[in-house]
C-alpha cells in the first residue's frame, strides 16, 4: 500500500498582501503538519495548482522555502494564479516538467501506481483550457501504460460544484476535449483537481472526478443562482479549516480521503480487543 497527499490552492504571497501571506502560510503550515503526522507516512505530496496568488516569483520563492520544511517529495500542477515560466524558473525538476509543447505535464511512477500531470492552465483567464496538443499528449501518456492503475491530476476539475461562480460551462470546448481522452480508459483510477476550495465528486465520461479542499480559504457552500454582473452581497469565502486529500493504493484499488488538517484531541484509544472480526 502506498498513500500521496494531495494539497491545492495554497495562493502563497509576499509581503504586499500582508493578510493573505499570513493566513495562507499559517494554514498551509498546519496542513504540512498534518500530512507529515500522518501513519505511514505518504511516499509524495501533489500540490495541484493555484500555488501562488499571482504567480510573481517572490512568491514563488516564499513558497518554496515553506515546502522546504518538509522532507517529501512534492509533485507540481500549474492553477489559473500560476506563470508557467516564473513557476519553471524556481521549480523545475523531478516534480515540475514540460511536455514538448512547453505546457506543465509529466508522468511519475511510484509503485505499482502511475501519476499523470496535466496542464489546465490558459494565462490570464480564471477557467481552464485543454487544447488539441495537450490532450494528444494525455492520450498518447495514456496509450504507453493502459495496464497501470492511473491517478489524473489537473487543477480545473471538469464537473460542476453547484457554486456558480466557480464553474465552468458544461459545454465548454476544454471538458468534451477531456472526456474524450478520458472515456474507455479502465486505467484510470481518479481525476484529482482543486480550484474550487471544496471537496466534491462526480463523474466525467465514466470517471471519478474529486477534488480537493483548499489548504488556504474555502469557497463558501452556496448554490444559489448567482448574476455575474450584479455583485449582490452575498459571502463567498469562508474561513473554514484548511484541508488536504490522502490518496490511497493499495494493489491496484485506489480510495481517496478527505481530510481537515488541525490539531485535535484524541477521542478514544484502542485498549481492548475490538469484538468483530
Ligand atoms: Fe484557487
Ligand atoms: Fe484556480
């Protein structure tokens, strides 16, 4: 059995934003925390876009030196607040690669277990894109290994949350794109993504599609109608725990769990035998 964390939407930034550099460390700690007290501990950590606010690279060097604290490694996907060649500058490596066409997408093999990278980013735009090259790249990665257990990771999931204005449209060009690399892959085990700052599941073309709350701030739950011209009051973010997901594979059967990172009192120890087999 093996376990990767997966963290999302750590939006780190630098000193000119004082309350978001502060709250976001301090939860992005907490939550490094959390996964480094975690039994076993997890072979690797996948931080799955919006790793930065503005994707300048003071904030990329903040970052890093926040993710020095920890001796996992960690594996990178670019959000929507990301720069790919700013993000490139501070991080390339094992965990942050370029596929030919310069887009953020690579493929690690753990045990047993294929991670595949993709790159959902479109420069200047709060929603995602998934062009023709990219999507031959994910079916071609795909095609190489159809026998291994396959965890997608991508930072827009392609599923709609019900917050309305985080969504995409569903007949966006970017998800049929998706879907039709995605459908009839039996490989494929779960499609995990962030970018909304919740948790919630669905299925695209037959594939588990989960997402990750956010390490810094989560979007508040509201799935009301909403008019994207007409601010009218309502809250939109919450300052509800920071979380993490905890993905498990064991033998091909891969589980995701969703966690609140924190420090919380132990409720009852195992002192007796349980009396169930
Ligand atoms: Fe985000
Ligand atoms: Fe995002």
């Amino acid at each position: 059995m093996l376990t990767i964390a997966q963290i999302t939407d750590l939006h780190v930034t630098t000193g000119h934003d004082p309350l978001n550099q502060l709250r976001n460390e301090q939860r992005l700690r907490q939550v490094l925390r959390s996964i480094e007290d975690l039994k076993p501990k997890p072979v690797a950590i996948i931080a799955s876009g919006d790793l930065t606010e503005h994707g300048e690279a003071q904030e990329y060097a903040e970052l890093k030196t926040i993710l020095g604290e920890t001796d996992i490694p960690i594996y990178y996907a670019v959000g929507n607040h990301d720069r790919r060649d700013t993000f490139m500058d501070a991080f390339e490596g094992p965990g942050a690669q370029r596929d030919e066409n310069g887009f953020i997408q690579y493929v690690v093999d753990f045990d047993g277990v294929r991670m595949v990278v993709c790159d959902t980013l479109e420069e200047g735009k709060h929603g995602a894109g998934f062009c023709e090259n990219r999507a031959a790249w994910l079916a071609a990665t795909l095609d190489a290994e159809p026998d291994t257990p396959t965890i997608v990771v991508l930072h827009h999931p392609p599923i709609l949350s019900g917050v309305r204005w985080m969504d995409p449209k569903p007949d966006a060009p970017w998800i049929a794109q998706l879907a039709d690399v995605v459908r009839d892959r039996p490989q494929i085990r779960v499609m995990l993504c962030g970018h909304v700052h919740r948790a919630f599941h669905g299925l695209l073309a037959g594939q588990v599609v989960a997402t990750a709350p956010a390490t810094s701030i989560q979007v508040t739950l509201n799935l009301t109608a909403v008019d994207m011209q007409k601010p009218d009051g309502r809250e939109i973010l919450v300052d509800e725990p920071p979380g993490y997901v905890l993905v498990m594979a064991d033998e091909g059967l891969v589980t995701t769990h969703i966690c609140v990172a924190g420090d919380f009192a132990p409720a009852v120890a195992y002192t007796r035998p349980f009396g169930f087999e």
